[in-house]
C-alpha cells in the first residue's frame, strides 16, 4: 500500500519542479512565522509578545504547546501511519515474527486491546512479586491467612524492584562512568532523591486511596497509610542527617557487605541475573546513609516495609506508561519504551526514501560545520585570555565533537544493529496483557544500561544513548557531555524546524540555533572541565576556575536563574548562531545571504523572528523542566544583543551591559 503512497508523492514533487517547490517552502515558512507576530505589540519592549503574541490564539485546539511537541505530535501521527500499515502486514504469511517491527506491532497491539484489567495495579503487582513464592502482604490467599513475613527479605525485594528502572526506591542505582575515563563504567548507589514533593508518597488521603486500588483493606488502610508515611519521614530524616559530600567511595561488595551489614552481593546478583564475586566494585555516595538505612528496616515491621515499597513501586509504574489504549497514546507508549526501534522505523518509512535523509543529514552537518568554524573564530579571539595549550584543548574538543542524528549508532548498518539488539526481546502478544508486557520492556531497558558495565559502548559507531521515558519521547535536542555528543532526533528534521532546500537565514536561524546551543553546554560551566573524550580534565578545571571565566558566568547570573548554564548555551549560543550567519567574509562563510526575493523584510529580523519560533508557546509554567519559562529564556537571550536591537530599531540600554563567556 505506502509504495504507491510514496511513488505518488514523488512523482507530484518532480512535475512541480525542485525551483518551485523551494520558493514555496520559503514562503510556507515565512507565513508560518507572520502568523503568530502580533503588530500590535513593540518588539522592543516585549519581544516574546511581539514575535509570538498569536500563537495561542492559532493553536488553541491543539494538543501540543510549542514547536518541539508539535513535531513530537507529527512523528506519533507519522507512527499512527505506520502501525496502520503494519496491521495490513501482520496478516501477509511472509510477515517475519522475530522483526522489530513484529515487536513493536505486538507492543503497540496490546497496548491497543489489552483488557483494562491487565493494564490494574494488582496485575502489576502478580508480575512482580516480593520474592520467588512469595506475595505481597494484602494479595496472600485466602484473605485473612497470615503473610509469612520472616520470608521477606527487603533488600531482595528492593533489587526485583530496581530491575524496572530508575525506580527511586529507598536508593537509586545508577550506572555511570568514572570522572577520569568516559569508557569505565561501575554501579553507583546514592541516596533515593525525596526533596521534591513529587519524588514522594502522595498525600495522606490519595495515598490511601491507592492503597484501596492495590487491594489493601479498608479497614487497614488508615493505620498503614500513616506508617507508610512515618517510614518516608524516617528517610527524609536520614537523607538530611547525611553531610557526606564527597563523590563516593569505590569499594567492593564484601567491604561495603562488611560495613553496612547487609547482603549487597545477593543484591547486585538479582539485579544483574547473574552471579558475581565478592571482589565486584561498586560506588557508594553516603556510606553513611546506607548504614542508616540498614539499621532502620531491619527494625521495622516486614509488612509495612514492604508495603512502603509495594506502593512507591506502583507510582513509579503509572508515570512510566501512558496508561491509555488510544493510539496515539499507545505510539508514546512504544515510543517511550522501544525508543530504539520506533527511531528506526521512523527513519526507514519516513525519511529514507529518494534520499530524503541523506541531504537532510548533509545540510545539518553542513550546518553545523558552520557552527563549528564560527566557534574556533571565537576561540582565536581569545576573551578569556587562555594559555595556547589550553585553546588546544578546547580545539580538539569542539573538533572532535560528534553529531548523532535519530539518536542512532552511526555509520553501521542500522537495521542489523537494532534487530539484535532486540534479539533477546520476547513481546508476543497472544495474551494482550499490557502489565506483563510493559514489565518486559522496561526490565530490558534496564538490563540494556547494565550491559555497559560489561562492554564499553564508546566503542566507535555503536553509541546511542539508552534514553528515559521522558527523552525518548521528545524530539529536544541534547549534549551528551561524557560522549561529547550531540544528538538530533529525527522529529527536528521537519517543518517548520528545518528543510534542508530552505534559506539559509531560515537553516541557521532554527536549527542553527538549537545546534549552536548544544555546542555551547561542551563550554559552559560543567561541559568546559571535560577534555574531548568526555573525561574530567585537569586543564579544563583550571579554564573554568579561572577568573574571567567565572565573572562571565556572574554576569549571566545577574538576573537570578537557577539554570546558568541553560543560559549561557542560550546567550553565547545565539551569538554563534547569527556570527556563522551574518559574520565572516563570503570565503570562510558560503552561506547565502543573498537577499531573498519571498520577502523585502531585512534579513536580520527574519533571523530573530525565526529563532523566535523555538520559544513561542502557550504551555502554562509546569511545562519548563529544568529551564526557565520560553519568555524568560527568549528575553534573557535577545537583552542588549546589539544586532537585535539594530533589526529592530531598539533603543541600548548603556546601563546594563551584555553578558558573554566566549
Ligand atoms: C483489537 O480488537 C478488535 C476486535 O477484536 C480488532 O478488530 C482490532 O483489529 C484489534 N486491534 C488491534 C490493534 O489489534
Ligand atoms: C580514575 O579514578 C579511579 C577512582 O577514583 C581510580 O581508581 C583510577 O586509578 C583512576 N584512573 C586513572 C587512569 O587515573
Ligand atoms: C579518556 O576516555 C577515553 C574514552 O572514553 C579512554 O579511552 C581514555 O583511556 C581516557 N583517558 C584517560 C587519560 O583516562
Ligand atoms: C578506561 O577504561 C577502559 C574500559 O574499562 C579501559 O580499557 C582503559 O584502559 C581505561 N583507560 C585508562 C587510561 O585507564
Ligand atoms: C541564494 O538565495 C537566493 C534567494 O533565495 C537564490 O536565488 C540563490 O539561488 C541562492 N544562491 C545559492 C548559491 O544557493
Ligand atoms: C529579570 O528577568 C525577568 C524576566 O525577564 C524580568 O521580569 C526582571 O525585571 C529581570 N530583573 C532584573 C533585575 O533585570
Ligand atoms: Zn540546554
């Protein structure tokens, strides 16, 4: 069916023409972005309600906020597409049961008719059960027999339970390199992270209600809400008692077995699935707290104790799905959970064909390069007064900086790689339980990351990076600053982000931006300490130590953020991206800045007004995690940047001077 689809749409393209179908897709951008100016506000005194005033109005129905998740909404729409195909497909004799894309259908079926039953806490929780043979206290049959609790162990538990993630039960495991060597990787244990109201217990009332969902008694569920909250206070406690601030100790199991009392070797083993020796290192931050902990469940009661983790572990269960059989929810759902293979089939239906991704890739590398160029000129200037050698490294670093499109191994036949990474993966969906299934994935995800420790994905070419349910969801750019990686998801190479075919003041406005920001966070204040290889650098400490370079991050910091770095990327970012545009001579920079003829708008407010189009959105604040708000940003950005101010005929501010690292 999608071959004649795809042939269709080719053969319209060569009729109307490459020249044509360029000119259009110019002015297609530009009415984009005239569409959401509001004339009525002055740019100069608010940008944001200027640039991006009618973007409410305009996409009031929609289910998206911003550019970012209306590409993520055209993706899921795209991947609707393709399940729709793959329903036709599944029915061919020759259709292959072991392809990924037999997985991702099985997956995206039960999703789609699982019963509503299979999708109940207490399925969950008949998957995975406390230990081998043993129930959790209020599901033991018949009700009212007696829960054998000396047969639970808490610390098994807790390791059946961090099999399913990042489940931030009474600790967190991480698997993480070494400050000193990107490619060594070594099982980390901290403290769980229960500062933010959201990471804990829901409030007194909800927390019993969802005690009454797993099944709990009503009669019992008062007096085991209330000890279920008086263990999380106990913890909170224990995490504030500790003042070790030290990045951990390396030791082996049997020492910290030793320490601590418990049997941390049995743990690492049911987490792993495979046995290991006394001798295994791992890293422990707060030895302290683990001791602690120790000495404090072993005293309480085994039935709230498991319980308190029976409970967290649901809460962790319903963010990681989308807990819903529409389709467009079940494409999150396998989004987020086969990231990896959803990457790969959006690629192979969407962007292979007649070359499509091949120029786009060459043009964002093009693109980049530019960047690239620009940066070096900036680091030739030499504003932070570094010593030649230490100009060498930065060098070396934004040289050797890789870009990874569709978070994909690069330069490998793709397909064989996501087919065997998948090999082991065993989704059938005879019985459409969704619990059961999900369960599956995300304990495959797990065991994904662990594999790091037994071989070094740094290897050339392999790298992709095992994303969260969050990340593997979003089509946001980021900056891997171990890997010294940037990675571009496949839903940026679209309209109206990006087409490869479009002006240049468009290309280097948008995603020239986005790209320039990347760059950027190898050189703010974290990125800058690590060398080329992703490894803690002795040189690059003392770069960031230096004096001017943190009375540059002071002066970003004079309007208050909690984000500094966000804000660095944005400021010097933006500065990047427009130098590569409008700086240089015709020879260092081919980029056309012919002027052109869609529009008679100068070329320096068609850059803002398009950059403007990363931050326009009508998401109410909760949206923005671990950045300001996009008007914050937006204004942060654009304050006494002097082109902005000429583009638009701004008064300077003399007063306050602008902000810059690099
Ligand atoms: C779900 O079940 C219905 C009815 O049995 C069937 O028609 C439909 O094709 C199924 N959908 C999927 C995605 O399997
Ligand atoms: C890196 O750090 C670890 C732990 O601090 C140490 O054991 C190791 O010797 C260091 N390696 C190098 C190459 O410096
Ligand atoms: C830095 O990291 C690379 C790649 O991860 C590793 O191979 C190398 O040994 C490390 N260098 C040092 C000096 O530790
Ligand atoms: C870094 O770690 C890798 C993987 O464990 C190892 O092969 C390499 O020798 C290490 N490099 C250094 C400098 O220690
Ligand atoms: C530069 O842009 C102008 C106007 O869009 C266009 O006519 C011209 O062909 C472009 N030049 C190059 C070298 O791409
Ligand atoms: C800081 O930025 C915010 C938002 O852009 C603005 O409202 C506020 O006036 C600024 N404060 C200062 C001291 O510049
Ligand atoms: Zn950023």
């Amino acid at each position: 069916m999608w071959i004649i689809g795809l042939a269709l749409i080719a053969s319209t393209a060569i009729a109307s023409g490459a020249e044509e179908e360029v000119a259009n897709a110019n002015s297609r951008l530009l009415d984009n972005i005239l569409s959401y100016v509001d004339t009525e506000v002055n740019a100069c005194d608010d940008y944001f309600g200027h640039a991006c005033g009618k973007y409410a109005k305009k996409h009031l129905e929609d289910s998206f906020s911003e550019i970012v998740s209306m590409v993520d909404h055209k993706v899921n729409q795209d991947l609707l597409t393709l399940m729709l195909e793959l329903e036709q497909r599944a029915q061919q004799p020759d259709f292959d049961a072991t392809s990924v894309e037999a997985k991702v259908w099985s997956f995206y079926r039960t999703c789609r008719n699982a019963s509503i039953d299979s999708r109940s806490g207490r399925s969950y929780l008949t998957f995975v059960p406390p230990d081998e043979g043993l129930t959790w206290p209020q599901l033991t049959r018949p009700a009212g027999r007696a829960w054998p609790k000396d047969r639970f162990k808490w610390l098994q538990t807790l390791a059946r339970l961090h099999r399913y993630g990042d489940v931030n039960i009474l600790m967190t495991v991480f698997i993480k390199s070494w400050p000193n060597n990107s490619s060594d990787y070594v099982m980390d244990f901290s403290m769980p992270s229960l500062e933010e109201r959201e990471k804990r217990l829901m409030p007194f009332m909800e927390t019993m209600q969802v005690l009454g969902i797993l099944g709990v008694p009503r009669a019992s569920a008062f007096a085991l809400t209330k000890k279920l909250k008086s263990l999380e206070t106990a913890l909170i406690n224990l995490i504030d008692e500790d003042d070790d601030d030290t990045d951990g100790q390396h030791m082996t199991v049997r020492q910290l077995q030793r320490r601590t009392g418990a049997d941390w070797q049995k743990f690492v083993e049911l987490l792993l699935g495979e046995d290991i020796s006394p001798e295994f290192r791992v890293n422990v931050q707060s030895l302290g707290y683990f001791k602690a902990l120790v000495r404090l469940l072993d005293e309480k009661d085994p039935g709230v104790v498991a319980s308190y983790m029976m409970t967290r572990l649901m809460l962790y269960l319903w963010q990681e799905t989308m807990d819903s059989p529409e389709p467009i929810e079940c494409i999150k759902d396998v989004r987020r959970t086969m990231n990896l293979a959803a990457n790969l089939l959006y690629k192979e239906r969407f962007l292979s064909s007649a070359g499509h991704l091949h120029r786009q890739s060459a043009s964002v590398v093009q693109l980049f390069d530019q960047l690239r160029r620009q940066f070096l000129r900036i680091v030739q200037r030499n504003r932070l007064r570094l010593s030649r050698s230490q100009r060498g490294m930065i060098r070396r670093k934004v040289n050797d900086m890789v870009l990874n499109i569709g978070n994909m191994p690069q330069h490998i036949d793709q397909r064989r790689f996501v087919s065997q990474h998948y090999a082991s993966l065993d989704v059938s969906a005879t019985t459409l339980d969704y619990s059961r299934s999900h369960l599956k994935l995300l304990e495959f995800r797990t065991r994904q990351l662990m594999e790091k420790l037994k071989h070094s994905p740094h290897r050339a070419n392999e790298y992709f990076y095992i994303a969260d349910s969050m990340t593997a969801m979003s089509s946001s750019a980021f900056y891997m600053f171990r890997q010294n990686v940037i990675v571009i998801p496949y839903g940026l190479l679209q309209e109206p982000v990006f087409l490869p075919d479009s002006h240049d003041v468009f290309r280097f406005s948008l995603l020239g931006f986005i790209l320039a920001h990347e760059l950027m966070h190898a050189f703010d204040g974290l990125g800058v300490r690590y060398d080329a290889q992703g490894n803690l650098s002795e040189m690059g400490q003392q770069i960031g130590s230096s004096s001017q370079f943190e009375a540059g991050l002071e002066c970003f910091n004079h309007n208050e953020t909690d984000y500094l770095n966000e804000r660095v990327a944005d400021i010097d970012g933006i500065r990047l991206a427009y130098e590569a545009y409008f700086g240089g001579g015709a020879e260092e920079s081919p980029q056309n800045r012919t002027r052109p003829d869609f529009t008679t708008m100068p070329m320096e407010r068609l850059f803002f007004l398009n950059l403007a189009q990363f931050f326009c959105g009508n998401g109410d604040s909760s949206n923005f995690v671990e950045h300001d708000a996009d008007r914050v940003r937006l204004k942060q950005t654009l304050t006494n940047f002097a082109a902005f101010n000429e583009a638009f005929n701004c008064p300077t501010q003399r007063a306050t001077e602008r902000c810059q690292l690099w």
